[in-house]
C-alpha cells in the first residue's frame, strides 16, 4: 500500500468551488424563500377578507328582507 497522501489539486478545487459557490447562493434561496412566504401570507389574508365580505353580504341580505317585513306590517297593522 503506497503512503501518498496527496490528493489531486484539481479534486481539491472542484470541491472548494462547489463549497463557494453554495455558501453564495444562500442569501439568495432564503430571501427567495421569504418572499414565497410573504406573497403566501398575503394572498390568504386576501381570501380572508373576500370570505368575510361574503359572510357579511348574506347577513345584510336577511337583515334587510326582515327590515321590509316589519315595516310592511307596520302599514297593515293601523288598516
């Protein structure tokens, strides 16, 4: 068994740029990946709001059909 330890140097340096290289995209990936986070958070406060408007739409609804009840009664009750 031969004792050279040596490793080729341009093993060595394919490993040191692939380290580079990871190590400078990181910022990138986690600034991307806060925006996926962000546009995610804003897109259901969103569909929150449209939720709610709708709920809100169909309360109005019955709470003006009761309105124009009672004020229909009104006009038949002193007749």
């Amino acid at each position: 068994m031969a004792d050279n330890t040596e490793v080729n140097p341009q093993i060595t340096d394919a490993v040191t740029q692939t380290n580079v290289k990871v190590v400078a995209e990181a910022p990138a990936q986690a600034i991307a990946s806060l925006y996926q986070v962000a546009s995610h958070s804003a897109g259901l406060s969103l569909q929150n709001a449209v939720y709610s408007q709708q709920a809100l739409n169909q309360i109005s609804t019955a709470v003006v059909s009761k309105a124009v009840s009672m004020i229909m009664a009104i006009g038949e009750k002193t007749s």
